[in-house]
C-alpha cells in the first residue's frame, strides 16, 4: 500500500463520515409538507408585525406609509391607558388564575371521593369551559349580573337588598368572575387526573398514624398535584394574557380604562382608530411579556421536574 493510500485510510478512519439512514431521510421529507406551511403561518405574521410596528401606518390616513422608528413604541408608551392596561392585565391574569386553581384544587379533591350521581355533577363542572366566550359574557350580563332583570338582583330583592350595576360599579370584578367560571373546569380537569394517580396507601398509612383529612390534604395532596398546578398556571397564563371577547362583550374596555387590558388596547389602537403601526407596537410588546412569562412558567416547572426525578 502506497503513503498516500495509507494518508488516505488513516483520515477516513480518524474523520468518519456521518451518513443519514435512508428511512431517516425519508421521514423528513414527510415532515416538510407539515413543517414549512407551519413555519410560514407563524413567522410572517410576526414578521409584518415586527415591520408594521417601525411604520407610520393609518388605514385611513390616505398618506403614503413611511419609517418612524420607534415613535409608534414611545407613543404607545405615553398612551393614557397603556400604564393602566398593563396593571389591568396583571391584576386580571393574576386573579383569575388564583380563583381558578383554588377552586380547581378544592373541586378536585371533592370529586376523588365517590357519591350518588358523581357522573351527572361532573358534567355540570366541566360544561361552563365549553361555552363560546361571547356567549358566556352575554349569559352573565343579561341573566345573572344586570341590575334589574339579573338573577342575583332578584335574589338580593327577596331580602329588601339594593340591585347592584355590577359592570358600572365593579367592572373588573365582573370580568373576572365570568373568566374565572370559564377557566376553573379547566384546572378540574387536569387537577382530578392528577389525583388518581395518588398513591392510596399514603394516605392510608397517615390515617393509620392519625392524621385528619386537613394534615393528608397539606402534606400529601397538595404536595403530589404541584406539578399539575404548574401546567395548570402556565397554560391560562398564556390564554389569559389574550383575553378579549368577555370584555369587548360586557365593558367594552370601560368605564374609562378600568377593563381595559393590553390586548384591548391594541384592539382600540387598531381596529377603532385604524393605526396598524401603533397596534402592532402593543402587539409585539405583548408577544414580548407572553414570551417572558411563559419562560419563566416553563423553567419554574422544569425545576420541579428535575426535583422529582
């Protein structure tokens, strides 16, 4: 065998060549069809927001659209409701999440007993995620919380109450009772899976030592569904943080700016006003805190993974 010949075998076998398997191959030219419409339907839009939102761009201004910069940012940042927009959205996001995985936990641990007609009850719990939001908006505005006609004046009525004007009086209040009716079947749904999973003779071995059902719920229950409270918190976050059909429906952003969230706002920005620029500024400032959020949510629960394991 020649040197060069022997140069030759010593760099095939020092640097082998990767070779992709066949079926390998095959299976990602299965995925392309899939993958690139995908890519496609997510990342223009997000590209034309981003571009918009450099652009002095009114639908009905008639004027050619031309670069600003960041002048559609700063004006969104003065905006009257902008400061208040974000607070609503916290304050929002943050109760609706607090009611629904409270009540969702309680429900939970209600429905892993057994009783006459379980069946029937848990169908009641769960239909409310089921109802269209606009629909469920207008049930609560017309039939349970208007001033006059709404069930709970007629039963504040009964006892010589005054009615309440539940969306002029208490307008975030209201939105987030309708949301939070929404989205607790929701976290029952994932909570009471989470519960039969649950090893039973934990629980039977601390009834065994004396422990009520208040010390069991503390140091067992509760301990064994935190990871399912996790999904449970990140996934609404990011739902919640979009809401808007429950509160176009009922307050329209109002009274002033007491509903009004930041998805609202680039709502009013852009569909009331006609400035496409301006909009998707707040749009991309809400990709922007949806995005931290959910890194956050995602690593506090890769956190309690790595503990488990």
């Amino acid at each position: 065998m020649s040197a060069q010949t022997e140069a030759q075998a010593v760099g095939t076998t020092a640097l082998p060549r990767l070779q992709i398997d066949p079926v390998e191959r095959f299976r990602r030219l299965l995925m392309i069809p899939s993958v690139v419409p995908l890519l496609v339907w997510m990342v223009v839009p997000l590209a034309l927001t981003i571009i918009y939102s450099f652009l002095r761009y009114n639908l009905l201004s008639g004027t050619a659209v031309t670069f600003s910069g960041f002048q559609n940012y700063a004006f969104l940042a003065g905006d009257a409701s902008f400061v208040p927009g974000i607070i609503n959205t916290i304050v929002f996001t943050g109760s609706v999440l607090l009611i629904s995985v409270v009540a969702g936990v309680l429900l939970a641990v209600l429905y892993d007993q057994d009783f006459i007609g379980k069946n029937v009850a848990m169908l009641l719990v769960i239909a409310p995620f089921f109802v269209m939001p606009t629909v469920s908006a207008l049930i609560w505005k017309n039939m349970i919380m208007h001033p006059v006609n709404g069930l709970i004046s007629l039963f504040l009525q009964q006892f010589g109450l005054a009615p309440i004007d539940w969306f002029g009086d208490y307008p975030m209040t209201s939105i987030i009772i309708i949301v939070s009716w929404e989205w607790v079947p929701f976290a029952f749904l994932i909570l009471v899976t989470a519960l039969k999973s649950l090893d039973q003779e934990q629980r039977e071995a601390a009834a065994i030592d004396g422990a009520g059902p208040l010390t069991q719920f503390w140091y067992i229950t509760l301990p064994h569904l935190e990871k399912a409270i996790g999904v449970v918190v990140m996934i609404e976050t990011i739902f919640l943080l979009s809401i808007f059909a429950e509160i176009y429906t009922t307050t329209g952003g109002g009274p002033g700016n007491a509903t009004t969230t930041l998805a609202y706002l680039v709502y009013s920005l852009g569909l009331q006003q006609f400035d496409a620029g301006i909009a998707s500024a707040g749009g991309i400032l809400a990709v922007v805190l949806a995005n931290i959020v959910s890194i956050f949510l995602v690593r506090m629960l890769a956190r309690n993974l790595k503990q488990e394991i």
